[in-house]
C-alpha cells in the first residue's frame, strides 16, 4: 500500500478518536514545550553572557602580570627590554608597558576628587591598543606632552547629577602620589606634581577589567622620573587575529621563566565559559526530556489499547487480504503523526514559554543597588535575557518526538501486525 494511502487511513483512525488523540498528542507537546523552553532559555542566557564578556574583554587584548596566580604575584616588574622581546613576536600589533600608581587625589582650586586608578602609560602605544576606550568627550589632543593628563569622565563628574566638571580641558590640575602598597620605590612618600587636563573621556560604563571611568592617565616618563624607575607593572598587548591569541600567549610564555608571569587570554576564559554554560544547557535539557519519554509510555499505552478496540478492524483487513507489514505501517504512521504534531506545536508552544520564564526570571533576579565591582564600580546591571531558537534546536526536537512515539509504538504495532485473522474475527 502506498504510504499516501497509509498516513491517510493513519490520519482518519486519529480523527475517529479526537480526545484520545488530542491527550496523547497534548503529552508530546509537553515534552518537546519543556525541552525547547529550556533550551531556549539556556541559549538566550548562554549568549547574554558571551556578548557581555565580549564587550567588556577586547578579544585581541592580552593583559600580562608578573608572577602566577597560583604561586604568588611576583614583585618582580617588566623592563623596556622584556616589552621590545613581546612586540617582536609574531602576531603582536602592539605591546606596551603601563606603571598602576593605586589611589590618587587630584586638586584644582578648592576642588578635591580622588580616582580610582591613577596609570602611567604611553599615549600612542595605548591608544592604539584600546581605540574604542580611550574616546574623548571633546576633539582628542592635538598631541600628548610629558605634563599631560588625562581624567575618566567619573572622576570629572563624581555623581550622575553633576553637571559642573572638576576640570576642563587645558586647565591646571596637582596630582598628590604616593608609594603604591607593595611596589619596590625608592623612599619617597608623597609627591604633588602638577599637569594640565590634555582631554576628558566619554562614559563608557562596561563590564569589563579596563572601564577607565574611573581612572586617570599620566606621562610614563613622567611617572620614571618621579619614581626613579625604568621598569612597568603590567604589560598589555594587542594582537592581529584573536583566534591567535593562545598561540602568541604561549610564545610570550617561552621569553620567561616558569611562574615568571601570568596571561589573562580573554578568548580562553570566554571560551571555559561558555563551554560550562553549554554543559549545564544539556544537562538541563536532558532533564527536561524525561517529560517526553512519560509521553512515549503514555503513547504505547494509548496504542495498547487502540490495537484491542480495533482488534476485529484488523482481522477484517488482513482476511481481505491486507498483509502485516501495511497493518504494521499503519499504526506506525498513527505514531509518526503524533510526533510530528506534537513536535511542532511543542516547539512554538516551548518558544512563546521560554519568553515567560525570561520574564520571570529578569523580574525575580534582581541586581544589587549597593556595593561596587573592580570592574564596575557602579554596580551590577540588570539581568534581560533573550531566548534564542536555533534550526539545530528546533529539527532536533521535532525529530526526537517522533523517533520516541515510533520507539514506544513499535510494540503495540507488532503486536497488531502478528494477530491470527481467525482469532481477531471471533475476538469480542
């Protein structure tokens, strides 16, 4: 018998047994709902987070610190010749060496204001490496001299209220350093030197390790000669192809001693991330399918029971000469339509569901209003996921209901295929 034929006849047993059929496929469509709500949710929340740590953590940026973060930071410092050896690596756009001064207080006039981070650094090599960070709110400089300073638009304007700047451009401003706790100065304690404001930089208000806000930005040279000093804290690096990016950490690696340093790499840690969110994905996921293999017994149980009703049905159709294979595809296209319906109703019903726990969740998970973060001082951003269905997700679905309803009809079919035709006519 064609299988036109068979789904047809397949399709008319159904709709002779319209509640039976609508509860069992209602079962598939809470099974394959919970798997794509899920899903959904999980793929939502996965991207939410890969998106924000992008932002916040350039990937073709490396950060290099001296020592190892399971060994100890060393307080051993990088020298000019340590950062010429890194720039020459192959893959390296840039390298540069930045000098943390800790907490500073700046003064102009009567006016005081404190930053969060004072650094000194190389104005040409360090914009090339955070273009999209160092913006200002103004025209940039002209050009950066050796008494040149540059002021994060928090430290200039303190509270979201304010409108009066702490400084302008081309004004006068004394900064007051100090020994950084655990650097090996020379003994000086504190120091007022005196810069003008060279630009102010536009809020960018990111997540990420380098939201410069809060920070103020000096002449290395200058910051050499009030600390007596040649060597740098830190060393960035701005590298061609993020995808490198391991790589050239490696080779960076090979140019120091074992423990000598440690590389924050923000692809290889996103990538941890996001393979962690992937695993707790399925694992939820894989959960959430137990509701659909309820819906598989639910379905063998339903075709137990159509196969007795039907038994004399049968026996009718294979004494006319019906033979046990279209008896067999008969019931196994009733399944296969049950999966199928139900795999695409669950699929869009999981969908429009994923949106309402993201609802609930944005609105249940509050951020904290108080308390700040290295990274962002101004506190925690509210949580807004997106639930994304991906095709992979959505085939994968529908596929996996109907291979469970023609797993758990598989049975009841063989069972009706194999009925004796003389014993299914005196069957009452």
């Amino acid at each position: 018998m064609k299988t036109r034929k068979v789904l047809a006849m397949a399709w008319q047993n159904m709709g002779q047994r319209r509640l039976r059929t609508s509860l069992t496929t209602l079962s598939v469509v809470i099974g394959i709902a919970a798997i794509i709500g899920i899903a959904s949710l999980g793929e939502g929340f996965r991207i939410d987070i890969r998106d924000r740590m992008e932002s916040g953590f350039e990937l073709s940026n490396l950060t290099i610190i001296p020592g190892s973060l399971f060994a100890g930071l060393s307080r051993e410092r990088f020298t000019d010749t340590n950062i010429g050896d890194i720039s020459r690596i192959q893959g390296v756009r840039a390298a540069t060496g930045v000098m943390q001064l800790g907490n500073v207080t700046l003064y102009s006039g009567n006016e005081t204001v404190q930053a969060f981070v004072a650094t000194a650094v190389n104005y040409t090599s360090f914009v090339e490496i955070f273009p999209d960070r160092f913006v200002f709110e103004d025209q940039p400089p002209s050009q950066f001299t050796n008494d040149t300073i540059v002021i994060g638009h928090k430290v200039n304007y303190v509270s979201e209220n304010d409108t009066t700047p702490f400084a302008r451009v081309n004004d006068t401003v004394t900064l007051s350093l100090g020994i950084p706790t655990g650097q090996p100065y020379p003994s000086i304690r504190f120091q007022n030197e005196t810069f003008t404001v060279g630009g102010i930089l536009e809020k960018r208000g990111t997540p990420g390790i380098t939201n410069f806000d809060y920070w103020v930005f000096i002449p290395v040279d200058r910051a050499r000669e009030v600390y007596v000093t040649e060597e740098s804290d830190l060393v960035f690096v701005k590298v061609y192809d993020p995808e490198q990016s391991e790589r050239i950490a490696k080779d960076i690696e090979a140019l120091f001693p074992p423990y000598r340093i440690t590389i924050l790499v923000p692809l290889t840690f996103i990538k941890q991330v996001d393979n962690i969110l992937t695993i707790v994905q399925l694992f939820l996921t894989a959960i959430a399918s137990i509701s659909l293999l309820v819906a598989g017994i639910g379905i063998m149980n339903i075709m137990m029971v159509s196969v007795m009703e039907r038994t004399r049905e049968i026996g009718i159709m294979k004494a006319v000469g019906a033979k046990s294979r279209t008896v067999l595809s008969m019931f196994l296209a009733e399944a296969v339509l049950l999966g199928l319906i139900g795999g695409v109703v669950g699929v869009f019903t999981g969908y429009g569901l994923s949106f309402a726990l993201a609802y609930g969740l944005s609105n249940f998970v509050q951020p904290q209003e108080q308390g700040a973060t290295f990274q962002n001082p101004e506190g925690a951003q509210r949580i807004a996921i997106t639930p994304a269905l991906s095709p992979e997700w959505t085939i994968l679905a529908v596929v996996f209901a109907v291979i469970i309803c023609i797993a758990f009809g598989l049975y009841p079919a063989r069972k009706a295929a194999r009925l004796d035709p003389v014993q299914a006519l005196r069957y009452e």
